[in-house]
C-alpha cells in the first residue's frame, strides 16, 4: 500500500526512528484506511505517497514539538479517522490514550484499527462540548491533541478543559497558524492556558506546519466548553 522504505527515510530526516515492525503498522492502516473510506468518509487523503506526508509523518511529528512523558495520557480531540494520535500510539506505545469523536462510525473503524494494530485505547463517543463537562473527563489528561479544520479560538475552547493543570493541548495548525493565534488569544487566556511554544516544520512536499504547544496553567471555568452555536454567537475576542 505505502512504501515503508520512503516513510522510515522521511521520518529518518526528522531525527524519527521508525523499527520495522511500525512501519508495517503505518502501512496496515493505510489499508484499513482506505477500505474502510469507501463506506464512512474518513479521509479525502487516499494516495499512497500523499498519506506518507500528510497523515503519518505529519501525525508523527507531534513526538517533536513536545517530550511526552512515558505512561502519559493523551486525549485526540475530534479524532476523525485518528490523526495524529494513532500513528503516535504505534511509535510510543506507552501512552495511555484516549480517542474522542462525535460520530460513532468513526469509532467503529478506529476500534477495528486498533484491534489489528494490537494498540490499547479507549475509546469515547461524545461531542467535544459535551466531553469537556463530563467529570470522568474533565482536567484527566496530561496532554490534549487536535488536527482539526476548525479554528483555534474553537479548538482551544473544545480541548483545554481535558487539561489537567500543569498539562498542554498541542494543536496541528498550516501554514496560517500566527493569524489564527492572534484570534485566539483571549480564548486560550480564559480557558487557562498559555502559549508555550511553537514548532515549525516543512514537509517534504513544501507544505508548511506548526505545532502550538498551549501548556494550562489554571484551571478553565466551570461555563466552559460552550456549544458551537454559542461560540459563534459570542466568540471570546
């Protein structure tokens, strides 16, 4: 399906090693990823050499912005088809992680996935609004992850209340990530984070992507998250 001697290379460029045995992983989801796509939109990235850069390099990336703790927990906000959380899960199967998404279809695959990749998860089917309420999940996790299209003034107020304090939401953004931080500021300040730091990378096919590392120094007020309408009725500026 994708050839694992260009993606072992690729990682090899960003001072990722991959053992073979992973690399086999990646490229069985590949499979699954693209079986699975003809029933469930999972991704519009289904080319070989596309889904080398933009789902599983990308994804593993995340390893560089940020040292996770061994046995830290990690939530994948909106996780979709599971990126960037999965791909992280083959190289550090330490993590405890967490796999939340809305649409439980979604879920279905990602427990397929996960049962063939022999890789433990659990796995949460609620709206991101919702889940951040929920006591079992508020402020329990080391690290939150999201590569979502939504903005970050959103995802920040989707994600920081998983937090605990003293953790950090790390947020995939392109190429237009200072525009969207400046937008976000207020909303990351209210729900009790701070930006840490910020790791740029470029892709082996040109295209442009940062890592924000917002860590939470305090813990996010009870009103928060809100739902999506009242976001957009009132966003935090």
């Amino acid at each position: 399906m994708i050839d694992i001697e260009t993606l072992s290379t690729l990682c090899k460029q960003f001072e990722l090693d991959l053992t073979k045995e992973q690399a086999e992983k990646l490229d069985l989801y590949a499979q699954m990823l693209v079986e699975w796509n003809e029933k469930i939109n999972l991704t519009a990235i289904t080319d070989p050499k596309e889904m080398v850069i933009k789902h599983f390099l990308d994804s593993l990336l995340l390893i560089k912005s940020i040292e996770l703790p061994q046995g830290a927990s990690l939530i994948d906000v909106g996780t979709g088809a599971g990126f960037p959380s999965v791909p992280v899960k083959v190289v550090r199967e330490d993590l405890e992680l967490t796999l939340l998404d809305s649409l439980n279809k979604r879920l279905i695959f990602l427990q397929e996935l996960c049962a063939n990749l022999k890789l433990k998860a659990q796995f949460t089917h609620a709206r991101a609004e919702d889940g951040g309420k929920d006591k079992k999940y508020r402020e329990k996790y080391d690290f939150a992850c999201a590569r979502a299209v939504a903005s970050l003034r959103s995802l920040s107020e989707y994600c920081l209340p998983f937090v605990k304090v003293g953790g950090a939401f790390l947020a995939l953004k392109g190429p237009d990530w200072k525009e969207e931080l400046e937008e976000a500021k207020n909303a990351i300040g209210t729900m009790g984070g701070k930006l840490e730091h910020v790791q740029q990378f470029t892709l082996p096919d040109e295209s442009k992507r940062a890592i924000l590392v917002i860590r939470k120094i305090s813990q996010t007020p009870a009103q928060f998250p809100r739902t999506a309408a009242k976001m957009s009725k009132n966003p935090i500026v």
